[in-house]
C-alpha cells in the first residue's frame, strides 16, 4: 500500500514521464553540477603553476610511453589553455562524470523501476511503453544538456581569473561532444536495461564496454596490428577530431549521435517485446 500511495501517478504527472523524471532526479543533477564547478575551479586554479613549470613539464610528455602521449594528445601543449583544458578535463575527468552519470541513468530507466516494483504500475496507466521509453530517453539527454552546460560556463567564467581562456565557439564545441560521447554509451545502457530488464547487468556490461573500447582507443595507436581497430572505439570520434582545437566535426558527431540512435531502436524493441510480467 505504501508503494502505491507513493507512486501512483496522478493524471498530470502522467501527461509528463520526463519532467517527473527530471524532477525526481532534481537533487542529484543539482550534486553533479556542483561538483563538476568545484572540478574546473581545481583545475583551474592549478594552471598558473602549470604554465610557470612549462619547460619540465614539456620535457615530462617527451619522456611519457607512447600509450599516455595518445591519451592526451602527442601534439598538444599542455601549457596553453585549450592543451591544458584537452588534458586535465576533456580527456578524462569530463567524460568519465559524465560517462557515470549517463549509464546510471540509462540503466535506471526501465531496469531500476522494473526491479523497483514501480513499472507495472505506469505501464497500467493508458500510457504505451514507447511514450514511456521515448520520455525517459528525453530525460536523460536533458540532465545530460544541463551538465554540459554547466561545463560549458565554468569553464567559461571561472577560467578568465586564471587566464585559462580558450573561444567559446571551441569550448562548446568540446561540451557538446563529450555529451554526445556520455548519451551513446547511456543508450547502450538504457538498450540493456529493457532488453534485460536488470539495472546491474547493463550498468556492469555497459561500463565494461566504455572501458574496453577506452584502452582500444589508447593502445591501438601503439600497436600497428591492431591500428584500425580505433574505429570501433566511441572515444576516437570525441577525441581524435580535437574539438576543442578546431570546433565540433560533423561527421564524427554523427557517428556518436548514430550510435545513441541505434542503441535506442535496439532499446525501443526490446521494451515493446519483452514480456514484462505486469
């Protein structure tokens, strides 16, 4: 009686899954905007120290194995402003919250309430599963926006204090991307979710997908064998294009945008055919 009496949704919050979704989630995204601020004011703050030491630190990346020079760039300079941000938060503090917040999400749209109890009530409102699942999907891109937004203006407005300045037609180029990146593997995470109907499961597989294909990115480089196998890795159409050194490339976004929209038809036709029991 409990789980109804919480849960039982009135007619307007039936109207919207997503803003009840959003809503819901309010505190948390609230949590995440903060601490990525409180990151990029890290950051930041360290950069003049950064760009003080540049001759040892340029000396530093020289003598780093092969795999480390991929990761951030064999060419870029971490001294300047659009190196150091490409290096300290783009290549790997940016995605992985985003990344975190993206599958856990994604796995929590249909598995979590499915294991929670709450799903067969929803589902025994007049709402179709493909309006449920499409607002999910919508919430989901939408705490992401929000989150690359927040990147976006603090790095923006707290780089200025400083001189970490790079053009703000680059820096949302790269925020763009790295949502991009983060709503690709939350689609596998959600595809996973309705196909298995187990929120472990496609957080666990989910991730282990986003680490695999990371290391691929990073070794195959090194490794002339297995060289083309980059192309397989999400990572290497939000890294290799440098968004943040030469703006948003179209193409290699559409492959990440491509990716989320397969892994949401996958998603879609699971949810529509998997006997949910309710």
């Amino acid at each position: 009686m409990a789980r109804n009496a919480m849960t039982a949704p009135g007619p307007r919050m039936l109207r919207s899954i997503g803003t009840k979704t959003i809503r819901d989630q309010r505190r948390a995204l609230l949590g995440w905007a903060i601490g990525i601020v409180a990151i990029v004011l890290m950051y930041a703050s360290v950069y003049p120290n950064i760009r003080q030491n540049a001759a040892q630190l340029r000396n530093y990346v020289e003598n780093l194995p092969e795999a480390f020079k991929a990761v951030i760039g064999e060419s870029t300079d971490f001294t300047t402003p659009t190196g150091y941000l490409r290096t300290e938060v783009f290549s790997i503090m940016a995605p992985l919250l985003f990344l975190i917040y993206a599958i856990g999400s994604g796995a929590r749209a249909t598995a979590g309430e499915e294991e929670a109890g709450t799903l067969d009530l929803l589902l025994s409102t007049p709402l179709r599963r493909r309006r449920v699942l499409a607002e999910k999907y919508v919430a989901m891109l939408a705490g992401l926006a929000l989150l690359g937004v927040v990147l976006f203006a603090s790095i923006a407005l707290l780089g200025p204090a400083f001189d970490l300045v790079v053009g703000l037609p680059e820096l949302a180029s790269a925020s763009l991307t790295c949502v991009l990146l983060a709503l690709a593997f939350g689609s596998v995470s959600l595809a996973l979710g309705c196909a298995l109907g187990r929120r472990g499961l496609a957080l666990g597989i989910t991730s282990t997908i986003a680490v695999a294909t990371y290391v691929v990115n990073v070794i195959a480089p090194t490794v002339e064998s297995i060289e083309s196998l980059r192309y397989l890795s999400p990572f290497f159409y939000y890294l290799e294009p440098g968004p943040l050194e030469h703006g948003i490339d179209v193409g290699y976004a559409a492959v990440l945008a491509g990716i989320s929209a397969v892994a949401y038809v996958v998603a879609h036709l699971s949810f529509e055919r998997r006997d949910l029991t309710v």
